[in-house]
C-alpha cells in the first residue's frame, strides 16, 4: 500500500480511536456522542477532498479521483448534517444561539459558518448542470467557499475542548491545512503555466 493512504488513514483513524477512548463520553448521551464522532468524521472527509481534487491519492485517475470528491463531498454534508442535528436534539438553546450568532462560546460561530459553506457546496452541486453554470463559473464559486470551509473548520475544532485528543487534533488540522494549500498551489501553477503557453502561440 503507498505511504500516502498509511498517513491518511492514520491522520482520520487515530483522532477517531483517541475520541472513542475519552473519559468525557461517559457523561455524554449517545445523540450527543454520535454527533461529536459525526464532526470528527467530516473534518478527516475535508482532509479527502483535496488529495482527491489534487490527484495526489495513487490507484484513482483523474476521472475517479473527480466522482470521489463529488461523493465525499455529499458524505461530508451528510455527516455535518447530523453533526448539527444530533446537537440541536441535545440542546436546541444552544444551537439557536450558535445559527445566530450570539452563542458565548468562541468556537460556535465559525462552525456555523463553515455548516452553511459546505450545505452552499453541496446545493450548488447539485443544481450547477441544471443551472447550466460552467465549469470555470462553478470553480470560481466553490474554491472560495472551498477555503472557507477549511479555515472555519479548522479553527472551529482547535477551539473545542471536548473528546478529541489535543495532538491528533492539531496533527489533523495541519494535515488538512496542508493539504488544500498544496492544491491551491499546484493548481495557481498549472494555471499560470497554462495561461503562458496560450500567450506564446
């Protein structure tokens, strides 16, 4: 098996098995419990998504790696969603003052934040060939939300202080932090390669 999907599965699976072993779940429901798991499981599908996007995951061309990222992304709405509603069934005072802004807890507003960028990414989608919006269009739109998305979460998970261990917590952070800045890069320079080779003829 190539290195790359060792780390990967070591940079989800270790955080998920460290949370799994938490003495703070012992005092926690299961809703609430499957809730926290949910939002651990969609900040390792953020980490997917620009490996996928990227090409750098070995065994996947480019066409597979591209319906990967389509129904990862699906999956990592699916899994904020019932990140979001299994809370809200825990504490809808909470989630109220989360939604609109006016929770006292420093991380609430960037998970909301980063809820609606990716339930955005998802319609979006969805209906972009229905909307008939072109694949440049579509890329204008969903690499800002793309950022967002990523800058929020992660943010978002260093601010809690619950069941994930402090070290995988920030080891996964980074690598998802580090993964979208590389695609970011590779592809700023294939485009500028692109736009100079266009130039010459």
């Amino acid at each position: 098996m190539p290195l790359i999907w060792v780390v990967l599965a070591l940079a989800i699976g270790v955080p998920i098995a460290l949370a799994a072993e938490s003495e703070q779940l012992a005092w926690r429901g299961p809703v609430y419990i499957l809730a926290g798991f949910a939002g651990i499981i969609a900040l390792g599908l953020v980490l997917v998504q620009p490996l996928l996007i990227g090409g750098y995951l070995p065994g996947l061309s480019a066409y597979r790696g591209r319906r990967a990222h389509h129904w990862i992304g699906s999956a990592l709405a699916l899994a904020v969603a019932i990140h979001v509603a299994g809370l809200w069934i825990t504490s809808p005072p909470d989630m109220i003052d989360a939604v609109t802004f006016s929770s006292p807890t420093p991380f609430s507003p960037f998970g909301v934040i980063a809820m609606w960028a990716i339930f955005a990414v998802a319609l979006l989608a969805a209906l972009r060939r229905r909307l008939g919006v072109r694949l440049r269009t579509w890329r204008m739109v969903h690499i800002p939300l793309a950022i967002v998305i990523v800058a929020a979460s992660v943010v978002h998970c260093l601010l809690i202080e619950g069941t994930m261990e402090t070290i995988s917590k920030v080891a996964l952070c980074a690598a998802v932090l580090a993964a979208t800045i590389k695609v970011m890069v590779d592809l700023w320079r294939k485009r500028t390669l692109r736009g100079e080779s266009i130039a010459r003829q």
